[in-house]
C-alpha cells in the first residue's frame, strides 16, 4: 500500500492548505494511503470536492486530506462541518488535473493499472510460441497463450497479458501495454507507451465490397481486401473491445495522445489528430478525420469523409453528417451547432404547450 504526507500532496498538485491555521496538527504530516469516494472516506483516505452534485455526501465525509478548487474553499470554511478543523483541505488551480496526477502516484500498488515499472528482465512464458524471427527486447513480459509471429517487434518494457496475437511484421514501441485477448493484426506500426485494453482488435479489414450485377440487381459481394496499415503514435490509449480497422490502400492513423473509449469503431484510412478523444460507443465511417482535441461524445456517429476540426466538439447521441468548423460543436440528428440545437427544442416545447392550451380551451 502506498502512502503519501501532505506535503507531498501539495507539491505534486501546485495547491495550497487552505484551512492550515485552522488545524489542530501539523498539516505537513497528515498522511493518506488511498483515494475514496467522498461520502465514504476516513482519515487515512484521500477525498476529492470540486462539483456541487457531491455536495449532499460532505457532512459524511471525514476524509485526511481534500482536494478542492479554489471557489470552494469560503463555502467549505462557512459551513461549520467538522472537516474544515480535521481535514488538510487542498485548493488547486486545477482539481480535476490534480485528481489524475495523484491517482498515478497510487496507481502502481496495482500493477494491472499502472505498469510504470519495467520487468526485471524478459520473461516469456513457457505456452507463448513466438517465432525465432521476431524480436524481443530487454525487460519484456510475454504471458501465457501468447503469440508473437515472424518479423515482428517488440521494444523495451513492453507487456503481453495472456493471450495477446502480434502479427507478421507488427511493429511495437517501448513500454507498451496489451491487456487480454488484444489482436494486433500483421504490419500494425505502434509508438511508445501505447496501452490497449481487453479484446481490443487493431488492423482488421476494413468494411468495402463491391456489388456484382446482372442487369440491374445485385447478385453477389465482391470483398474489398484491405491492403494498408494501422498507425498508433506515442501514448495512445484504446479501451476493451474496440476496432480500429487498416487503411484501404493507406493507412488508418491515430496521432500521438489519442484516446478511444471502450466499444468504439474507427473506419479505414481514417485519421485522428493529435489528442484527439472518442466515447464509448462511437462509431467512424471511413475516412473520417478528428482535427487536434477534437472531442465526440459517446454512442455519436460521423460519417463517410466527415471532418471535425481541430478543438471541435461532438455532444453524445450525435449523428455528424457535415464538417465542424475549428472549435465548432456539433448536436442531435439532424446535426445543428450546439445553441441552434437548444433553440429548436425551446420552439418544440413552446407549440407543445400551445398546442396543449388549445386543447384544454376546447374541451
């Protein structure tokens, strides 16, 4: 178990004591072991308070240390509850940046979650069959029921949970991670410190067939083989059970710092900028493109040759049928800009309640 003081805290956060002179000990001293949901956490546990929707489990809370905002802190101090004379309250310019740097400082004591260390040494499971082509490098774990194929690459300090499948000619940076069952299928190029989860399936054909006709209809499905590669750049994360199929002839790219949700479907010869973010259940058609920090809510959809600029944003449930602007948004089927997506529903429910008045009147 890991456990940090909050000096420790303070410095990893950039934040201040805000209730320091209100303390009865040294506030440098006050040492947690864990992260806790706030409306459960004790002294040991570390608590975090920067949205009003949590504000019903505060009088519960007894939490060592708490990470705030800073237009937290009066209302924290103005309230009377017992915390603010027990607990070292933490105001951070940023508290939900703070509460991701702090739970990879806990991380490691789990080692599913973290692996920021790297093995010992290569370790390669006795059920692995990995061809005596490929290569391997220094501190590298293969698990059980793994398969690495010919020409492939491993780097330094990677990890292969069991039953990973590494292609023909895949390519595989430092420090990467691939939690169970990952399919990487053959010349599939990897940065550094790519993670994949569970299921997950990279460089699969992408979805093309041509129509064969006799006379006017169709008779039958000519396969479109997809002869391009998958691209994932440095620190790319791919949640479980998710598809990112190869380029048709070019490649489907994912920039550096791209994160995609679990069950999500990226098309072929797609291309995500950038830092580009995608929630679960998101669906690219092919080639469509995501500009740098682009965001697009969950279970939307963007179509065929659609692009999202950079900074651009997709509210969930979205179907995106035309281009969004540098740091436009994007809502609702049919797709409106964000504030004309608002107005039409204000005019719905406007002839709703009309429409009901008139009603009532007849009657």
């Amino acid at each position: 178990m890991r456990s940090f003081t909050g000096e420790e805290i303070l410095g990893w956060t950039g934040g201040r004591a805000a209730n320091a002179e209100a303390l009865a000990q040294d506030w440098r001293a006050i040492r947690v072991n864990r992260p806790a949901p706030l409306g459960v956490c004790g002294p040991e546990d570390l608590g975090f308070f920067f949205s009003r929707e949590y504000e019903r489990e505060l009088p519960s809370a007894r939490p060592g240390i708490l990470i705030t905002g800073e237009p937290f802190v009066k209302p924290l101090q103005a309230s009377g509850l017992p915390l603010w004379s027990r607990t070292l309250v933490v105001a951070c310019p940023d508290p939900y940046l703070a509460m991701a740097v702090l739970s990879g400082k806990f991380a490691p004591s789990l080692s599913a979650v973290a692996h920021q260390d790297r093995p010992a040494r290569t370790d390669i499971h006795p059920s692995a069959v990995v061809h005596p082509s490929a290569k391997v490098g220094e501190h590298v774990r293969i698990g059980p029921h793994c398969t690495v194929e010919a020409g492939a690459e491993i780097g330094d300090g990677s990890v292969l949970y069991p039953g990973v499948f590494v292609g023909p000619q895949v390519r595989i940076g430092q420090d990467c991670v691939f939690f169970p069952n990952v399919v990487l299928y053959e010349q599939s190029w990897l940065g550094d410190r790519v993670r994949i989860h569970a299921g997950s399936v990279i460089g699969a054909d992408g979805f093309g067939y041509a129509p064969r006709r006799e006379g006017r209809q169709v008779k039958g499905h000519e396969k479109i083989y997809h002869l391009g590669r998958v691209v994932l750049g440095d620190d790319v994360e791919i949640g479980a059970n998710t598809q990112v199929d190869r380029g048709t002839f070019g490649d489907t790219v994912l920039e550096k710092n791209v994160k995609l949700d679990n069950g999500v479907q990226v098309g072929h010869n797609c291309h995500l900028a950038e830092g580009a973010v995608v929630c679960g259940g998101t669906a690219l058609a092919g080639r469509a493109s995501l500009g740098k920090y682009a965001y697009v809510g969950g279970n939307s959809g963007i179509t065929n040759n659609v692009h999202v600029a950079d900074g651009g944003q997709v509210g969930a449930l979205s179907l995106v049928t035309r281009d969004v602007p540098p740091g436009g948004t994007a809502l609702g089927a049919p797709q409106r800009e964000y504030k004309e997506h608002l107005k039409v529903h204000a005019y719905l429910n406007q002839l709703f309640e009309e429409r009901n008045e008139s009603r009532k009147k007849r009657d």
